[in-house]
C-alpha cells in the first residue's frame, strides 16, 4: 500500500513539474510573439516615417483581430517611443444586425484610451443599393472610408492607422495583377482620397499568422466581421490558397514576392510613366544596375532579404 502511494506521489510530482515546463515555455512563446510584432511594427513605423513628434493617431478598431492588435502593440510602443504621440480608437457602428455594441466601449473603456463611437447606418444603404446575392464589401468600404476621413478631421487626428498586415498587401497585389491588370498593392502610407488625410498601416511588416496567434493569447474580444451576410470575396480566397500552396511547396517564395515591393527596378518594366525608355540613349558608360538577362544567375541579388535596412527603433 506504501509503494502504491508512493509511486502516485511521485507520477503526480512529475505531472506537476512538466506542466510547469510546459506554462514556462508558453510563456517564453508569447514574449517572443510580442516582442516580434513590436520591432516588425516599429521597423516599418521607422521605414516609412508613418508617425511623428506630436502627431495624434486615430485607430480604426473594427473589433477584429488585426485592428485590435494595433491599438495594443501601439501602446506599447508610445510608452518606449523616444516621441511624444497620442492615440484615439475609432469604430464605426455601422447598424448590422446583432453587432454588440457594447464589446468595444467596454473593452476600450478598461484600457483608459481615448475613443469614439460613430453611429452610422450604411447598412441598409448597402442591402438597398447592391442586388441580393452581390458582395456588399466594395460600397460598404467606400462608405466606411469616407465616414471615418470625416470623423479624423473632427477628431483633429493627423494620421489614420489601418490595420491591414503583410498577406493583405500581398493580396492585393495578387488580386489587381490577376484580375485588373496592373502592378498595385497596398502602401504602407499614402494620402487618402481627399488629399486631407495620411493614412497608414503600421502592421505592414506582419505575418497574418503572426496576428491570429497574438488574438488568442492576449483573447481579444473578437467581432465577427460576416455579420452583415455578406459573402466572401472569392478571388480574395482563390489568393489566400495559391499563397498558402507556395509557402507549403516552396518555403521562403511568398517571402521574397514581398521583399520584391521594395526593390523594384522601373526600368526592368515597361511603364512609360516611370521609366523614359522612348529618350533612353546608349552613354559609354557601365551601369551597374543594367542588363543582366544574359548572366548566368539572373536572380541574385547581392544581399539577404531584409539587410542593410535602417530603421527607426521604437523598442522591442
């Protein structure tokens, strides 16, 4: 009967030392997620200059994954940042049916930020103007894009923080290549429609990947975004799965589709606009960044993707 307690005593002693092991490494896990959201967020900050001394940032908080992460790794880098930025969260209420209106304002509430909810009913302008069984996304992206210019203008806000990440650029890279023919992402920063705004979006350098792990660790109170009915954009999916094929069959292409955004070589085109290729004259003299369609490694590059990038640290 000894023997008996004794071995169980033992068997639970080292269950209770594994699953002390097991929390530790979890949360050696999650320091490192966050840390890494941190530097990739305030590397890209720091790359395209996207926030400055004084400026004040308005969140656009939707209640989903992505735009919560955001607000949070933004936070926290206002406490390391060597400037001084404020941050105000902004969410539209645009009356679908069963949004729970009161998640966000108590979430946002018990982090003590600055918030604004703007009640706006663009729903039943859309489900009035698009045909049943259409995408509603297009026209309710419209809308919600110029509701929320108006409200950082009242709000005073100097920058609009969006919270599309890496696989949202990429995507729509993908998605205008494919099917609209042209060469067009999402930049990280840009002026909005009406010339008042710079919008930008700081989670550029993120893996979506990345975000969906952040959510459930820091169990953000998530929104669903289809409460609308809507249906989902298929060319979106048909994106989402050739990537997903790439990074399963080949690891590191998706990569360096992406590190290509910064590395582009106008005159390697054939836009007109961007390179003079009709007063192009032969001038003696070698250019190192010429013709190499003739050499025998035509992809080098001469240095890993992600060297010699300056940036601007706002802390890890």
């Amino acid at each position: 009967m000894n023997d008996l307690l004794e071995h169980a005593t033992l068997a639970n002693s080292a269950d209770a030392t594994t699953s002390v092991k097991q929390a530790e490494k979890l949360a050696y896990e999650n320091n490192k997620l966050h840390k890494r959201l941190c530097r990739l967020t305030g590397q890209a900050i720091g790359d395209y200059n996207m926030i400055e001394d004084g400026d004040k940032v308005m969140v656009c908080l939707s209640g989903g994954k992505d735009s919560y992460a955001l607000l949070d790794i933004l936070l926290t880098l206002r406490e390391r940042a060597p400037i001084h930025f404020d941050i105000v969260a902004v969410n539209l209420d645009q009356k679908q049916p069963n949004f729970p209106a009161d998640i966000l304002p108590a979430y946002l509430e018990k982090l003590g930020v600055a918030y604004h909810i703007e009640n706006q009913d663009t729903y039943s302008i859309v489900k009035r103007v698009v045909p049943e069984g259409k995408t509603t996304c297009a026209l309710c992206s419209r809308l919600r894009r110029g509701i929320l210019y108006r409200v950082a203008t009242e709000l005073g806000a100097t920058k609009i923080a969006l919270g599309h990440h890496r696989d949202d650029i990429l995507e729509t890279f993908f998605l205008n290549m494919f099917f609209g023919g042209k060469l067009k992402g999402m930049p990280p920063k840009l002026q909005s429609d009406d010339g008042k705004q710079i919008v930008i979006r700081p989670l550029a350098y993120v893996k979506e990947a990345d975000l969906t792990r952040y959510a459930e660790v820091k169990e953000f109170p998530i929104i669903p975004c289809d409460l609308c009915g809507s249906q989902e954009n298929l060319q979106r999916k048909q994106i989402k799965g050739l990537m997903r094929e790439w990074e399963k069959k080949f690891p590191g292409r998706v990569d360096n589709i992406f590190a290509s955004f910064s590395t582009v070589a106008p005159s390697h085109l054939m836009d007109r606009n961007l390179f003079d290729f009709a007063n192009l004259k032969a001038t003696g003299e070698a250019d190192a960044n010429g013709d190499i369609a003739f050499d025998e490694d035509p992809c080098a590059t001469g240095a890993p993707a992600g060297q010699n990038v300056i940036s601007l640290h706002l802390g890890d």
